[in-house]
C-alpha cells in the first residue's frame, strides 16, 4: 500500500487528509531452463505481493509451462538498478523451455482480442475437458461473495483491489489472493497450487471479485477448475468457452442468487439433510 495526501471535496467543501493506495507496479516475468539464458516473456502490472506465485500462474495458465518442471523461482539478482531488483522474477525450469511455445500462445490468447476465436480453438487443444464434479448447494454458492470480502484486507485500506479465491463445494476459502488485476489475482492463487502440486484443482470453486471474461475462464480451464463464479457479468466468449470445456460459470452472484450460464447440473438446490 502507498500513503499520499489528497483534496476531498464533499458538500462543497475543500479538505486535505491521507489516503492510502493500493500500490501498483511492474514485474517482468522471465523463463529458462538448463543451459539457457532467462529470457523475458511478459511485464504485468502488479500489486506487489506473491510474486513468485503470480510468475509461476502467468506461465501455467497460458500454456507456456507445465506443473512439475518448476525448479526454482527467485528475484533477479543481477541488476544494476537496486529498486528494480524485486519487479523481475525467474522462472528456472529443470529442461529447456519452449521458445516456439511463447510465440505461438501470445498470438493465440491476446488479452486484446486480436485473436479470439484463435484462442478459443487454441484453448481446446491445450485443455482437456474438466471434470465431471463437485455439486455446490446453491445457499452456500451465493455466500461466497461476503467470503471473499470479509477476507480482502488490503481492499478494507484501498478500495482498489480485485481479489479470486479457490473454495471448496462447502465454502471454505482455500487460498485468496488480492491485486490491481483480475487476472493477476487469478494467476496468484492458481500460481499458488502448481507450486503446491495441486493441479488439476478438480474440486475446487474459483470466485472472483469482478466479470468473468474469456482470459479468466480460460485461466479456470487450463488449472481444471469446474465452477467459475463471478460478482460481475460473463462476457460472451466466457460463456462460448466454459460451455465447450465443460465448466460451470456464475455471474452476477449475490446474497440473494445469481445466474448460472453453463453446466447448471453442478448447482444444487436442496439443502442438505
């Protein structure tokens, strides 16, 4: 978090307090494996925290890695610039990485939209199809929202911070993860379970704070994740992408309920016995 000093305006009345920001900056991703110098592969901006986590996400959730073949993870140690030290992380890996890989999987899932449907017929190559289970009862499905929230602590200083957590089908927060980002949030706490050589993550819940786009649930599909629930909207790729993977997608949940888009055979209604 970053202290500042600000002009309120409230009632037409000018006032100077502090205020505190969520902190945001730039971490460069880099890879290599056995004899191969780290190579740079993406620059994500970030809040800092979890680094190592968010580094190890990025590269699973978009294809670049594989879960088992992390050997190391460490900030750079030989930069010039001493501030810069702890915005670079390397990914050591224990065989060669792929170059090839990284071209064709930017082209292939541009956050952009350059190309989507690309990304779409990419993603189905990539990604088996989910697993059949878990059922979630819909009363514990909606109380997941004030899960999350009761537990963003930097967001309760800032307001400025997305947050995704994995749950469990009785609602049990396994891991949460804030930042700046949807989808750094996301890499986080899925970065979090390859490193803990938990993935696939089979029956688990991925809840995030914000929409549920197509990078997100393509993220979902890469850990395995079967039920995707947002507090905002699904785009329309989301919906396309989590119908052909066989994930389950919630938006717009609330206290009160929600909507499920796809594979509504996951959510319960019935309470338990």
């Amino acid at each position: 978090m970053t202290d500042v000093r600000i002009t309120a305006v409230h009632d037409g009345v000018r006032s100077e307090r502090p205020d505190t920001l969520a902190t945001e900056e730039p971490m460069e991703i880099r890879v290599g494996g056995p004899g191969q110098a780290a190579q740079a592969v993406a620059v994500t901006m970030r809040t800092p925290g979890a680094d190592y986590e968010l580094a190890v996400g990025f590269l699973f959730t978009e294809g670049l890695i594989e879960p088992g073949h992390v050997r190391r993870v460490a900030y750079c140690d030989d930069l010039g610039d001493e501030e810069q030290r702890y915005n670079v992380v390397t990914v050591s890996l224990d065989r060669a990485f792929d170059h090839d890989r990284l071209h064709r999987n930017f082209f292939a899932t541009s956050s952009c939209g350059i190309c989507g449907k690309a990304a779409l017929d990419d993603i189905e190559v990539r990604c088996a199809p989910v697993a059949e289970g878990p059922e979630v009862r819909a009363e514990v499905l909606v109380s997941l929202p004030e899960r999350l929230r009761s537990r963003q602590r930097v967001f309760d200083r800032t307001g400025g911070l997305h947050a995704a957590a994995l749950c469990t089908p009785d609602g049990d927060v396994v891991s949460l993860r804030e930042d700046v980002g949807r989808h750094n949030a996301v890499d986080k706490v899925i970065g979090d379970a390859v490193r803990g050589n938990r993935v696939p993550l089979t029956g688990q819940v991925l809840v995030v704070s914000g929409r549920a786009s197509f990078e997100l649930t393509q993220k979902a599909a890469m850990a395995g994740i079967p039920v995707l629930a947002a507090v905002s909207a699904p785009s329309s790729l989301a919906v396309e992408l989590a119908t052909d993977v066989g994930i389950t997608l919630v938006g717009f949940l609330r206290g009160d309920g929600c909507n499920v888009y796809t594979c509504q055979e996951r959510i319960r209604l019935d309470s338990p016995a």
